[in-house]
C-alpha cells in the first residue's frame, strides 16, 4: 500500500522520468527529444526537465548504469565502475581492437565523408577494400547512396560510431589543427581528395 501512495504521490515530471526511463532502457540507439517527446505524447520542454532528473538519478558514481547525451541524443551506457564487468559479458565491437588501417579509414570517413573507397585509398596510399568491410561489419560506418550515375558506394559513420567514441556529434571531433606536426600533410591529401571530387 505504501508503494501505491508513493506512485499517487509522484510528480508528473516523475512520471515522465519514469516512462523516458524505460523508452531509452528498450532503444537500441541513442533518442533525441523529439523522439522522446512523440513516445511518450509530451511537451519536448517537460522532456528535458524529466531527462534533468533522469541525469542526476543516473549519474557517474551514483548508479551502475549512467545517463549521457550521445550521438545526437541519449542513452544509457554503463558505469566506469562496472565496464570491466559488462565487458566480460558481452563484447563490445570497438574493443576487439581495430587495426592500424581500419583507424586510418574510420578517421578518413569521420572527417571527409561520405567518401568512396577511391578516396579513402587515395589518402592512406593504399587499397581500402578490407578495412571499409570490416568497418561496415562493426556498423561504425554504412552507406550513405552513390556517387551521380550509380558510381561508386559512398561511406559515412554511424550513430553507433559517435556513442563508441563519446561523441554527441561529429562536430566535436578534434580539429585537424590539434593533430600536431603531421596536420599539414594530412590536410593537403584531404583537400587534393577534395578538389579531385568536385572536378
């Protein structure tokens, strides 16, 4: 009874909460507001109060699993404290290791996509067959159409590449001025793939 009192009691915003707890619990992609705001039929206003509460509820060393804004949305992901856990239970697609050309490739297609495997090739120097496939196959890039004429396949990366690296957006990738020394070289074989794509 003292439970049923406690549920008459909550708050609408506590309500809310509780149905946006459960909308990202059951999503298999981080969710902006505007889609929790259609889900749950409310106000995107009263959606950002209740992801506020949400935010302190699930917080890093407050809770196993922790609230954060991804990808261009939210979602919940684990805590520091129980990754090595989870880790253990379920394999996570990034932590098989990526290979030194598959680095280069998901940097190429963060930065330049979408782009084709003539333009990754042309700026690692080599043929990018093997590290676009298994990228795709990590679902960290997909296809993003073709080129004009049914050309080659373009690349962009996915929603599950910004949630991996912690990014709400590809706007928050470092800028190339902050790679270091090797900055201007990796800028001029970016803008030669660019000007080669616009002629």
């Amino acid at each position: 009874m003292a439970a049923n009192l406690r549920l008459i009691a909550a708050s609408p915003v506590d309500r809310l909460a509780r149905t946006l707890e459960a909308l990202l619990v059951v999503a298999p992609r981080p969710l902006a507001v505007a889609e929790l705001a259609q889900a749950a039929d409310d106000d995107p206003e009263r959606v950002e109060t209740a992801l506020g509460l949400l935010g302190e509820r699930f917080r890093e060393g407050r809770s196993g699993i922790v609230l954060e804004r991804v990808a261009g949305g939210y979602a919940f992901r684990a805590a520091r404290e129980a990754a090595a856990a989870c880790e253990r239970l379920v394999e996570r697609p990034v932590r098989r290791g990526l290979t030194a050309a598959a680095l280069e490739t998901l940097a190429i297609v963060s930065y330049t996509g979408p782009c084709t495997r003539p333009e990754i090739a042309r700026v690692r120097g080599v043929a990018a067959d093997s590290a676009v496939a298994g990228l795709v196959e990590r679902g960290l890039i997909e296809e993003a159409g073709r080129e004009d004429g049914g050309g080659a396949v373009r690349y962009r990366t996915t929603s599950l590449f910004e949630r991996v690296f912690g990014l709400e957006s590809l706007s928050e990738l470092p800028r190339l001025d902050d790679v270091g020394p090797d900055a201007d070289a990796i800028r001029e074989r970016l803008a030669a793939v660019a000007e080669r794509r616009s002629a």
